[in-house]
C-alpha cells in the first residue's frame, strides 16, 4: 500500500507533511505564531510562500493595524519616519529567529499618510525593499504608506489635457542682502489670451514649492476645474534660508520682498494690485515668514498660509495684543508633525478664534513633508481665490468662505446623500469627479434659496473606488472625499 502525502497550503506555499491550520485570511499574528511554532528547518519556507502571497506592504489589517516587514541580513532592524519624529532607535523590529525576516506592529488612524525608512544596523538608512511607493522630499526619497482611507489628491498630477500655465524666470538683485536669486513667475494659461489683471501667490521655499509641492500642476487643475480663479503665482528661493525665514534677516529679506520682488511682479505683469488680491505661502520657516509679512505689510498681503509653520513668539504676542489686522489666514498641521509645533500652531490658532480673525484651520494624519503640505494646498487657494464671474478683475468685496458640505453614509453603497447649507440666494453647481479628475455627473446646477439643501449621488452604474464632489455657491466653495464599496 502506498503511503499517503499530505500537502498543506499553509499563507500560499505547499509544505510536506505540516497539518492545516492557519489560512492566510486569519492574519498577520497567526501567521507569525504559525510560524514561530516550527522547528528552524521549515520557518524558511514559510516566509517565502508569505512574501510571495502578499501583495502590499506594510500589511495593513483592519484599516489600522500596520505590520511593517523587512528582509535581509543584518544585526537590528529599525522604523524611522514620520510618526516616531525621525528617530532611528524608536521603533525596533523583531527578528523571527532561523530566518532573516524582520518585522513590527503599530496603530494609525485609517487615513493617514506617513514617510519612513528602515535603518539597518544602527546607521544604514534604506528604502523599503518591498513597497514601490515612493515620495520624493527635500532630503530624496522616502517610502510611503497610504492607509486605506487615504485619498492621493489628483490635482498634484500633470494632466495632459487640461490647459498649462507657463513660467518665465528672471534674476532679481537684493540691495537689502547684497544677493542675486532667480525668481519664477508662472503664468495662468488665460493671460496671454486676454487684457485681464491677475491676483497673486507669492511662494516662498519657491524651488521647492515648484519641483517638491507641484504648485503649477495644482494652479492648473484647480483653474481648469474652476475651482479658483486665474493666478499669478511667483516662486522666491532662499539664499539663507533660516537666518531669512526666522532670524537675524527677517526684517531685510521683508523689505526684499516687498521693495523689490512685489514692485517688480507689479510692474511687468497685469496684476489686481490690492492686498486682498496677494498672498504669501509657505511651510515651516517659509510659513513663519508669511505670517512676518502679511503681519507687518497687511497693506500689501491680504491672505497669508502657513502650512505646518513655526511661529515666532513675537508673532503670536503681536496677534494677540496687537490691533486686528485685515487678513485671511489659512493654516493647517500633521498630527505626525514636529512635536515642538504642534502646541505653538494650536496656541496660534485659538489666538486667531479669540480675536475673530477670518481663517481656516485643519488638522491631518500624516507628518511634516513637502508631500503633506501639497496635498492640501487646494484649501489655502480655494479660501483665497474663489471663482468669480467672467469679466471682474476685482475681487468681490464680501469675504469668501469655505462651503461645509458633507456627505453619509460614507464609505457607501450604491448611494450617497450630500448635505449643504447656503447663506443666501445662489447659484449652485455640485459636481462629482473620480480619482483622475474627471467629471462624473452634476448633481445640481440651480439657483437655490437660502438654507440646507441635499442632493443624493447613486453610484449604482460607477466602479467601486475613492470620488470627489465639488460644490460652489456664489463666491464660496467647497469640496470632499467620498468612498464607493462595492
């Protein structure tokens, strides 16, 4: 009688006499007590059917548990990124032992996005080997995890077939700092098409917000979904940068900025030359030198946002104690962020509420990255520069807002109810896109009355996957993410 040949597919590879206990869709952890219950021998073999059956990494389970995963020789394994400040010793990995795989557990709220890498043997920093998601920073390259409700935001792509904008650089000397810098001015694609003037963005880091942040990309996909209205947006790069941002030439790259890159722009564009048609950008110290300038020169920038920023003391005190100026401040964070901002960006925040300022403020699970402050940039320019009507050069002297919309059940399937509410008569147009930027259906394209409306999105004949809806009444706006399962 012939003898009988168990095979067992045990996470996807077939293992000669190992009796089935564990599936693949029972998880990580019994996976790993799996394997940590065979002899040295066959732990091997495991790993290998588990690599080659997993089709992402990290594995994430249950839309928070994340199982980071590393491969290779070496004496210690460790996580730094985004959500342990960068430090390379803060989050150790285990080796399985008889084998060379390496691996650790963590929680993150279900969509956050955060950089990493690993540090092998206490001082090699490396990509992820296993995950092809990459984000390009100031410093190269990090592995990116998306959690599954992470939504990538479409307007950072270059969309071939959307209208571009175009640059044109020039070499401005500094007799304040005794410096030459080329700045970047990018032009809205209707300029050289008409006799219109223009509101401006003045970006600062403006190498970086142009190769790192994709400004121009996210300028044209906001203009060609009239999202915001044409824009000037001008690119000013730092020489030194701290000692410019937030030390000892504050005040000299100020008056740079004012006496000589804003005359300039003035002078040889079409530009709307009133402070609620300029704004200063930037993130971290470029944040802290917008707030500089839109503080001290509020009768030239009437709009400052800064992203994840530094806040001098002294700004703050002035806001706090100072007379309230006119401006519209947006500001937002990562929960990740450098801990030593969070508190002075919260503190500066309910300064803003406690004096009544005009602002916008939000708060997102991911870290301080070029590639966090691009994928929100959408809100500052949308606060700043709503559409207007065809034909105005001015823009309208009641102050925008952002539109508050929302939307349940979300995720949903097959169908969606979005609830809006308008403070007065309005012509509104709420429109839903998908990943890629292109227009699904419209919902509403009316004058309606003043108060809450709904609209409901069936989604019975679409694919399953993540969709956007925009929504503009009058001069506000306003957008949001929705999830389709099916």
């Amino acid at each position: 009688m012939k003898a009988r040949v168990k095979l067992t597919i045990l996470l996807g590879v077939v293992i000669l006499g190992v009796l089935p206990e564990v599936a693949v869709s029972q998880g990580f952890e019994n996976f790993l007590g799996r394997v940590n219950s065979l002899p040295d021998s066959l732990r091997p073999a495991v790993v290998d059917s588990f690599i080659s059956a997993t089709s992402a990494f990290p594995v994430v389970e249950q839309d928070t548990v994340v199982h980071f995963i590393y491969r290779g020789s070496a004496s210690s394994v460790s996580v730094a990124g985004d959500a342990n400040n960068w430090q390379p010793g803060a989050l150790p990995m285990t080796n399985v032992s008889g084998t060379n795989f390496w691996y650790v557990n963590q929680i993150y709220p279900d969509d956050s996005r955060l950089e990493y890498k690993y540090v092998t043997n206490g001082t090699n920093w490396i990509l992820d080997p296993l995950n092809p998601h990459q984000i390009v920073e100031g410093y190269g390259p990090n592995s990116d995890l998306m959690m599954p409700r992470y939504v990538p935001p479409p307007e950072v792509e270059y969309y071939p077939d959307i209208p571009h904008g175009t640059e044109v650089d020039t070499v401005l000397y500094s007799t304040q700092l005794s410096n030459s810098r080329r700045i970047a001015v990018y032009l809205p694609p209707s300029y050289s098409a008409s006799q219109d003037s223009f509101p401006v963005a003045y970006f600062q880091d403006g190498s970086e917000a142009v190769s790192l942040e994709k400004v121009e990309n996210i300028i044209d996909y906001l203009t060609a979904k009239d999202l915001i209205r044409p824009v000037i947006a001008v690119f000013v790069p730092y020489v030194n940068r701290t000692p410019e941002y937030a030390g000892s030439q504050v005040n000299l790259f100020m008056s740079f900025i004012v006496n000589g890159v804003v005359q300039y722009v003035d002078s040889a564009y079409r530009t709307i030359k009133s402070p609620n048609a300029r704004a200063v950008l930037g993130a971290s110290y470029g944040g802290n030198i917008s707030l500089c300038l839109a503080s001290t020169y509020p009768g030239i920038f009437g709009n400052v946002c800064a992203q994840s920023s530094y806040v001098d003391p002294a700004i703050a005190t002035n806001f706090q104690n100072g007379s309230k100026l006119d401006l519209k401040i947006y500001m937002d964070l990562g929960t990740f962020d450098i801990p030593e901002l969070i508190p002075m960006v919260r503190n500066f925040v309910s300064i803003l509420g406690n004096r009544g300022y005009d602002y916008e403020y939000h708060q997102y699970n991911e870290g301080h990255s070029w590639g966090n402050w691009r994928a929100h940039l959408r809100n500052a320019l949308t606060f700043f520069f709503p559409p207007t009507p065809t034909g105005m050069n001015e823009l309208p002297s009641v102050p925008s807002r952002f539109l508050e919309a929302r939307n349940f059940p979300n995720p949903f399937n097959p169908s969606t109810t979005i609830t809006y509410s308008i403070p007065g008569p309005e012509i509104v147009k709420l429109k839903v896109y998908d990943v890629l930027g292109r227009e699904v259906r419209t919902l509403v394209s009316a004058r309606q009355m003043t108060g809450s409306h709904t609209a409901r999105f069936d989604a019975s004949h679409l694919a399953g996957g993540v969709y956007f809806y925009s929504i503009r009444a009058g001069n506000q706006s306003g957008s949001g993410k929705m999830i389709l399962l099916k």
